[in-house]
C-alpha cells in the first residue's frame, strides 16, 4: 500500500471516529428526563387563634410545591368545604371568623396547573372575646369590633353628636342575670343627632341579646334598641320615650327635618328584649321615635322580645327585609303619623306564648297582633286634632308575610282588637299590598273608628292584593260596633281567601299544633303550586300607591307579580345566613 493511500485511510478512519462521537453525543441529547415526583398531601397542618377572629393555620411543605391552597368548613363536623385562601409559604391567616367557634382546614399542595391531594382535617377553635363593661354614655365617635362583647349596665346613650361605629359580628348584651330577681334595665339609645352606624353581614351580624347563656334567655331580660330621630310626628307638648328612666325623661315630638339621619343599621338581631322596671312600661326590640328617611334600615330580626317588635312612632324612615318571631306584643306598630315605606317582611307567631323570666315586673300584652297601626296613639291629650291629627298616619307595608298562631293561644278579647293580623284604627290611613296576612284567631284584618273608615272613602287607606289564609274570618262582620273593614269595601282589591292550612302554602313552616324547636329551618318560600306564587300588582303599583313608594332607597319601591316576603323564583333566599328561630 502506498504512503498516500495509507495517510487517506488513516483520515477517513479519524473522521469516522469523529462522526461516531457526534452520533453518541446527538444520542445523549435525545434522554428525556423523568418527571418530577407528584405531589403529596400536606402533613401536619394545625392551628392556632391569635384573635377571636382569625386563626393561623400551619402546614409541612410539599417537595415540589410552589403554593399552597387552604379550604375551611365552620363546625366540627358536616358542612361543605369552601376556598379560604392561597399561600406560597407554609402558612395563612384566615380573618373575618366568628369567635368562639369551631372550624375545620385542609390543605393541598399545587404545582402550576397540577392539584396535590388535601391533607387530613384539622379542627381550631376560634379564640374567646373579652367582655368590656360599657358604664357610661358614648359622647364622642367611638367603634366596638367584634373581638370583644360589650355589656350595658344601663341604659346606654349616645349623645352629643357622636357616632358609635359597631363592626360585624360585634355581640352586645345586656347586665348579668341573678335567678330570682327582675333583669337590670338595659338598653342602647341612640339621641338626636347621634348616629350608630352598625353595618354587619349575612355571614357576620351584628347580635344585640341577654346576658344569660344560649338556653337559659327569656323576654325582658334587658331593653333594645332605641332610635331618636328629628323627623315631624303629629303629637303635640312634651312626649317622652316609653320605657324606664332615664328613657321617660327624653323627648322625641316636635322634629322638623324628615330627612334626618340617624345612622345605617343592617344585619342586626335584636333579641329577648324587652326589659320592664314596673308593670306596662316594657321597652320594645328596635324603638324607632321620629326617625328620618336618612336613616338606613334592612336585614333586621327582632326574636322573642316581651313588647312589641319593631314600633314606628311618627318618622319618615323606611326599611326592608325585616324579620320578627315571637312576639309578646305586636310585631309591626306604626303610629304618630309614621309615613315610611317598608318592604320585605316576615312575622311569625306560635305556642306557647313568651313568658318572662320569674321576677321581671313586665306582662305579656292582652291584644297583641301581627300589625297595630294608629294615626295617633293616644286616646287623648297629645293629639291636637285627635285621631284627625296632621300629619296622617300614612305608613306602607308591601310583600309581607304575617302568620299567627291560630285558635287557643292568644287570649280572647270582649272588644276584638286582639288576635288579628292588622289591627288598623285610630285615624290611620296608609297601604297594605302584596301580602299574606295567615291564621289569625280573631280576623285576617279589621278596621276600627269611623276616623279610620272616612280614610278609605278619601283613598288615604288602601289594602289590596292580599292572601288572606287559615283565619277565623277574613273580614268584619257587617254591622260590628265600630268596625268598618266589612268585604264589599275590597270586592275589587283583588283580594284572595283560603281555607288551607297555612303550613300547606310553605315549603317549610310547622302547622299550628307543632312544636317548634331551636333553629328551626324555615323555608318561608311558596309551596309548589300555591295560591301564594302569584296575584302581585305586578312592576307599575296602581294608582295614588305609585306616588307614595319613589325615592325608597335610592329607586322606586317595585310591585311584584306575587304576594308575600319571598320571590317563589328565587334561588337565594334573603333572610338566609343571618337569621335565626331560638326559643331560650
């Protein structure tokens, strides 16, 4: 072999060398590498309260994880999990918690779009709140939060132009209660030109109450909420507070400003209020006294106060979704020439009647109804023109839902003005529309004095689209003394009555003769095929009505196509999550 050829050779072996490790290399490129381990589930996730309501939950972390996700569930047991947040470290705060509360947490670990799989369950109690004794008048702007329960040892006011600013979920509760011995007289009053603004939620509302533990409360315990606002009544010379001193000692007649504001109250119970120092001088769950239309009032529940629920005395104020269970007086009384518009409402009453704590002075009311309603209160005196008194009683009542107890509870009345489900007198005028007035002993409505009468004949007193359902009689009876509510006056009205028992017309309220637990779970929409799904006025209201509903809450109050509190269509309810049915 010659030496050229021999050097060719020896080139083209080193390049196929060269091309080999190429190729090797070009091999090395092509390994896929494995996939990252899948992630597992978070160990040793706990908690801890740093406030009443907040709670720090902890976690192990995850190989692999580049956040985390952490769901809650409130209670120690049952329940649907819900997102409570994110956290890229091994930890998250969760805020907005109700003290002294269980709630469970799991964590799971995620990668991009990848989901790891939940942890165990772990269970942390929400921390205790601090009890601060509230002893003295609020003069200047103040806020109460919800880590701590304010107890009243008196009656409380707020006075002097200063605004108490109540957070969600904030308690407040009356004096402590001795076995044997009448409640102390308790009671939050706001004065005029001062403002509580007590906004709450659905999830978080704001708990007015008794001092005594869940299942040991009774009516009267301590006094309620009472509102004093600047707005025009039609009672004349010095009219003072109902209820106890120092509430007797304050005036509340004589406003000229009906736009007046006296704060924003929404998501507030008020409960076994009431509180009495001598006989009939028992306060009511939310007192309202010439309160302005710039007041805000929605999502309120008055339960098992001794007087009545919520009272209208004069005042321009409006509200909706308001809910009142077992009352001892009435549930709704409006009176002193009270002309606000009021929406949405649910009232129930039932058996055995709310007795007092032994020891409390203060006495069930003998004629108690679903509403009472006065164009002025007083049989005499304070009304300058009497039961012609200016301005009218001219109050609306829309989209309600009032059921009563039925026979045997309520006791029996010579004269009538018991048992009924509106108790309209006195010179009122006014509107009753789209609602359903529901076993009532004594009559679905009845109409008292010929001052009343001369309203409907004016058209200052219109009651129509009403179910009338289950009642011992719908109407007055014609030629009843003093009573003037007979049916011809509402033959064109559209109003419906029924024989059927009211818990049929629900899908989830007890017949009469039931005893209704703690908590019960009222569903207060229509039953399928219920004469309540339909009969409203529908979206245009008919006639002088229409003018008397714009400017409600920032609009125009609506009809509805169907009667009562509750929208048969809907899907969420509105007095979901907030409201509540105790008994003690």
């Amino acid at each position: 072999m010659s030496y050229s050829l021999t050097r060719r050779l020896l080139k083209v072996s080193a390049l196929a060398s060269l091309l080999a490790v190429a190729a090797c290399g070009d091999d090395d490129d092509d390994i896929i590498a494995p996939p990252p381990a899948a992630l597992t589930a978070p160990t040793g996730v706990a908690g801890t309260s740093p406030s009443p309501t907040s709670i720090r939950v902890t976690w192990t972390a995850v190989a692999g994880a580049t956040s985390y996700e952490v769901e809650r569930v409130t209670g120690a047991t049952g329940g649907t999990f819900a997102p409570a947040g994110t956290a890229t470290a091994t930890e998250l705060v969760v805020t907005g918690l109700s003290p002294e509360t269980d709630y469970r947490f799991r964590v799971r670990a995620l990668r991009n779009a990848e989901q790891g799989p939940f942890s165990t369950e772990a269970t942390v109690r929400s921390a205790s709140r601090t009890t601060v004794q509230v002893s003295a008048d609020i003069t200047t702007n103040t806020n109460w939060t919800a880590d701590n329960i304010y107890q009243l040892t008196r009656i409380i006011s707020v006075a002097n132009g200063a605004t108490l600013t109540i957070a969600p979920g904030t308690r407040i509760i009356g004096a402590p209660i001795t076995a044997g011995q009448a409640p102390a007289v308790t009671a939050l009053i706001v004065l005029r030109g001062a403002r509580i603004n007590a906004v709450g939620t659905a999830a978080a509302p704001i708990i007015m109450t008794s001092a005594a533990a869940d299942g040991q409360r009774f009516p009267g315990d301590w006094g309620g909420l009472i509102i004093v606002g600047n707005a025009a009544s039609n009672r004349t010379g010095r009219t003072v507070v109902e209820g106890p001193a120092p509430a007797d000692t304050i005036s509340w007649n004589g406003g000229t400003n009906d736009a007046d504001n006296s704060g924003d109250y929404r998501y507030v119970r008020v409960e076994f209020a009431g509180a009495a120092a001598i006989l009939n001088v028992e306060l009511n769950s939310f007192s309202m006294y010439a309160v302005g239309r710039g007041t805000r009032m929605e999502f309120l529940q008055a339960i098992r106060g001794l007087d009545d629920m919520f009272e209208w005395f004069g005042g321009t104020v409006d509200s909706r979704n308001l809910v009142s269970y077992e009352s001892g007086d009435d549930h709704f009384d409006a009176a002193e020439g009270h002309r606000g518009r009021h929406q949405f409402l649910i009232a129930l009453q039932t058996g055995p009647r709310v007795q007092p704590r032994p020891g409390n002075p203060g006495a069930l009311s003998s004629e108690q109804s679903g509403f009472e309603v006065d164009g002025c209160g007083a049989t005499s005196g304070s009304c300058a023109q009497g039961f012609n008194s200016t301005p009218y009683n001219m109050p609306v009542f829309a989209n309600f839902t009032v059921v009563g107890p039925g026979a045997g509870i309520l006791p029996a009345r010579p004269n009538g003005d018991g048992g009924l489900g509106a108790n309209i007198r006195r010179g009122t005028g006014g509107v009753w529309m789209n609602g359903v007035l529901a076993r009532w002993p004594e009559a679905a409505f009845s109409i008292f004095d010929p001052e009343t009468n001369t309203r409907i004949t004016e058209d200052s007193l219109n009651i129509r689209n009403l179910v009338l359902a289950d009642n011992a009689r719908d109407y007055d009876a014609a030629g009843a003394t003093n009573r003037f509510g007979t049916a011809d006056k509402f033959a064109n009205n559209g109003m419906r009555s029924t024989t059927a028992a009211t818990n049929t017309l629900f899908v989830n309220v007890p017949a009469a003769t039931v005893s209704i637990a703690n908590n019960f779970a009222f569903d207060w929409r229509p039953a399928t095929g219920s004469i309540l799904a339909t009969g409203g006025t529908g979206a245009t209201l008919p006639g002088r009505i229409g003018t008397r509903v714009t400017n409600y809450f920032g609009g125009t109050m609506a009809g509805t196509t169907y009667v009562g509190a509750i929208d048969p269509a809907s899907t969420a309810q509105w007095y979901a999550g907030w409201t509540t049915y105790y008994r003690n």
